[in-house]
C-alpha cells in the first residue's frame, strides 16, 4: 500500500469515528493533515490553526 492509498484509508477511518461524535471534517481539515503527514507542517502549527478556525 503506498501512501496515499494508506492516508485515504486512514482518513476514512478518521471520518467514520468522528462521525460518531457528530463531528464532521471539511476540506481544509484534510488538507492540513496531509500537511502534517508529509512532514510540512508541526503539530504545533497545526493545534495553531484548529484554535483560530474555532475562534472565528
């Protein structure tokens, strides 16, 4: 399995699971964990730019 066929089944499995919590992921939800996958982007900056998106 290369890794994109692994991130998408991984995301799936992140959807369905927060799906039970009614908890729904947009575009750029993925797109930052793909940034965080490949390494382009810290957790920290991610945790960062979930608190702003909440705030506004």
């Amino acid at each position: 399995m290369n890794f994109e066929e692994k991130f998408n089944k991984d995301l799936a499995n992140i959807k369905n699971d927060l799906a039970i919590e009614n908890i729904y992921i947009n575009d750029d939800d993925i797109s930052m964990l793909r940034k965080y996958s490949n390494n382009e982007m810290s957790l920290g900056d991610a945790i960062t730019s979930i608190i702003k998106a909440e705030l506004n």
